[in-house]
C-alpha cells in the first residue's frame, strides 16, 4: 500500500491554497507554526486558518498575515531585506525541518528562483524575492512541504512525493506587479509550466488563476500531470482561495492509498513519456457508392491520418452500413473532417479524444541478395534499456524488390527479417 495525493486545481492553485487544503486534512496550524519559527521568522508573520463559504460551499482559508508591514510599501527597506535564494536556502537548512521538507522546501524555491531567472535573465542566485514578499513565500512554500510530510504521503526513489496534479487553469486579464500591469499567466508562471511541459486548458475565467508560489510548488513537487492516478479515496482537503469566481475557489487534495508498489507507479511514469492525445473521428455511412471509399482513405492520409478502418454495421431499417473511423493526431481533426463531409455522403461526425501508449520507433535498413529493405524496429523504455518489441520489413520496400525480381513477396520479406535478426543477434 502507498499513500498518495491528487492535486485537483479547477480554479488554480496558490501558496495559501495549499496551506488551506493541508489545513483541512489535520494539519495542525500549531505545528506549522513552531517548525516555520525555527527558520527565525517568528516576529514576521501569524498563521491562522478559519471555514470560510465560498459559492456555497464550506472549505479552509489559511491566513498568513505579515505583521512587519512597511516590509512591503518601502521599497529601500525591501531591497536592504528582501531575500534571495543564498539567503532563503542558509535559513532553511539550519532549522532542523523534518530531512523531507527540507529537501522539498529546497526544491521548490530552487526552481522557482530558475524561473524567475529565466524570465528576467538572470542567475537564479541573484533572484530577488520581493514580487512574492519572501515572508509570504517562505510561509507558503516551506509550510506546504511540512504539510505533505506530515501527512505521511509516501516518497518514491528519488526521494519526491508521490503527488500527481490536474491540468491548470490559464486564467487571463492582468495583475498589477511591482513592474506595472502583467499579462496572466505571469511570465514566471509560463516558465514553470514550459520546464515541466504541463498540459493546461482555458477554464474562461480571466483572473490570475495559478500565483508563481502555487505553480512552483505543484511543478517542483508532482511526478505528473494529468487525470487522477488509480487509487481509493481515503479523505479530501479542501484549501479555498481569496478572491470570488463564478466557480468555488477551491483547491481540493485527494489523499488516497494505491496498490501499487512505488516501483510499479515508477514504470508507469517512465511508460508515460510515450502516451499521446490523439483524435478519433467516426460516422457511418449506408448510401455512398463503396468506390468513394477507397478515395476517402487516400484522401485522409494525404491530410495526414495516421489510421484509417471500416467496419461493416447494420443501420436503421436494417441497411447495410460502414462505420468509417479515423485516428488522427489533434492538430490534423479539422483537415480530416473537412475531407469526411466534402468526399463522404455523412451529415455528422462524432469527435472523442483519447491517449494512447506507443512504442518508440525507427527505421533500419538491412541488405539482401536482392536490394535494401527498411525494417521498422519498435522498443520499450529508455535508450539505456531497450526491450525491442517487434521488428518489421516495409511492406512497400519488400514488394518493390518482389516485382522487379518476380519472386515471391513473402520470401523477400522473410529474407529481409532473418537478415536484421542476424545483425541484432
């Protein structure tokens, strides 16, 4: 049994949403508290947390209020204490933080740091943590990372979480930033998702979804983004956010055990590099003449197809119909449908999307006594371990050699694959 955790962030996700979700599984603020002292910030901030409504439903506001306010109005006083990693990192590393929150803690302001860098083009070192207010950030973040330990979420190898994250709301409009107005997502937060390449959508609502804290914590922290993970619900926290949304601004934590053994959740995120979005389009069709058909295939491979089949079906007052399937990937949906309605007699077609699982592959050639054939190698893992799947010679390079030398395709083909088994025995 491994205990694991699913962020769930419909309407993003922000250092003191997390709080609020932890908050609302038991963390005890007390805790908190006295850990988040040891970093030597006792006198600059007090964290409280209360049941608040939001569009009706219940759910955990943290408060973090900085109590050393010209700390954020004055900005000569900001640039004499504002914090940069050095500083953030030799007051973690002291105050004796349970060994993995410390290390995650590290971590996050790591990477959040890499990003502000990134965006201002400057060494992570000399990052300034004013735009976050350092206090609030450190609250955030280090609090957050004792939460999830507290909680007993299990690590894998490398010593992570094992949390996975929902896609992210991109949010739109701007916020005012010490720079002037930003366009949302600010560029910090763009980056974080550019480094972990994290699927997001457009929930509509134009307001500053997803802070740098939350996207720094979720991308530091969660070993994949996606649908939930298999696992049975053991408890739900619920973090709420500040502002009204025409949706409940709740970040809600699942807290849940898998069966799996860490290893097993392990290959399957090595496994996850090979999953895909593709589109699947089908109809069926009963009145169109069957030699459209073969036209309707060439057609849909010239835009780009990946797959095309028919399956025979029976249609309403029992005629006998096609049902036409296409595979595709997202971006080609468009040009495959605008071929199915201009070549095929259909008045509708359904979209679904799904992923799939492929195998890496490649192409190989190998010399026979009649000329090159390319065989197509598929392979499981990573190039430091390759598990070869399957191998196959080219059905078109094999029947090219098979007319010119009027001999048997099969023996062309069964040439070319003893041929490849030879060289890779």
């Amino acid at each position: 049994m491994n205990k694991i955790a699913y962020l769930q962030c419909p309407t993003g996700i922000s250092g003191d949403m997390c709080l609020g979700a932890l908050a609302s599984l038991g963390v005890p603020m007390a805790y908190l508290t006295e850990k988040l002292n040891n970093l030597g910030i006792a006198k600059e901030y007090r964290l409280r947390a209360e049941l608040v409504q939001k569009n009706g439903q219940e759910a955990t506001k943290v408060h973090v209020d900085l109590l050393d306010h010209h700390h954020h109005h004055d900005h000569e006083h900001d640039h004499h204490h504002g914090r940069h990693l050095p500083e953030i990192e030799e007051m973690i590393l002291p105050a004796g933080l349970p060994p993995r929150a410390e290390a995650w803690s590290l971590a996050v302001f790591r990477q959040l740091a890499v990003a502000e860098g990134a965006v201002h083009g400057i060494a992570p070192e000399k990052v300034h943590f004013h735009e976050v207010g350092a206090v609030d950030a450190i609250v955030d973040i280090v609090g957050t990372c004792l939460g999830l330990d507290w909680l007993g979420i299990d690590s894998d190898d490398a010593g992570f979480p094992l949390l996975y994250c929902s896609p992210f709301p991109t949010g739109g409009g701007t916020v005012r930033a010490a720079h002037g107005q930003m366009p949302v997502p600010v560029p910090a937060v763009l980056k974080l998702w550019e480094m972990r390449g994290c699927p997001v959508y457009s929930n509509g609502i134009d307001r500053e979804l997803v802070t740098p804290t939350g996207a720094a914590i979720a991308t530091t922290l969660a070993r994949d983004f996606g649908s939930p993970p298999p696992m049975t619900i053991k408890q739900v926290g619920l973090g709420a956010g500040t502002i009204n949304l025409p949706i409940p601004n709740i970040l809600r934590l699942w807290l849940g055990e898998t069966a799996t053994t860490s290893a097993n959740i392990q290959d399957d995120a090595a496994n996850h590099q090979n999953l895909e979005t593709i589109s699947v389009l089908e109809t069926q069709i009963d009145d169109l003449n069957p030699q459209a058909i073969g036209y309707v295939f060439e057609a849909l491979f010239a835009v780009g197809a990946l797959d095309v089949f028919t399956q025979p079906i029976g249609m309403k007052k029992s005629r006998p119909g096609i049902l036409l399937t296409v595979i595709c990937h997202p971006e080609n949906l468009l040009d495959c449908e605008a071929v199915l309605f201009s070549e095929t007699t259909t008045l509708g077609v359904r979209r679904t999307t799904q992923q799939r699982a492929i195998l890496q592959r490649e192409f190989q050639q190998v010399e026979t006594k009649y000329g090159t054939v390319r065989i197509k190698v598929a392979w499981q893992g990573q190039s430091s371990d390759k598990v070869i799947a399957n191998a196959q010679p080219e059905y078109e390079d094999c029947a090219e050699l098979a007319r010119k030398h009027k001999i048997p395709w099969r023996e062309v083909q069964q040439l070319a694959l003893q041929r490849w088994y030879e060289n890779h025995s």
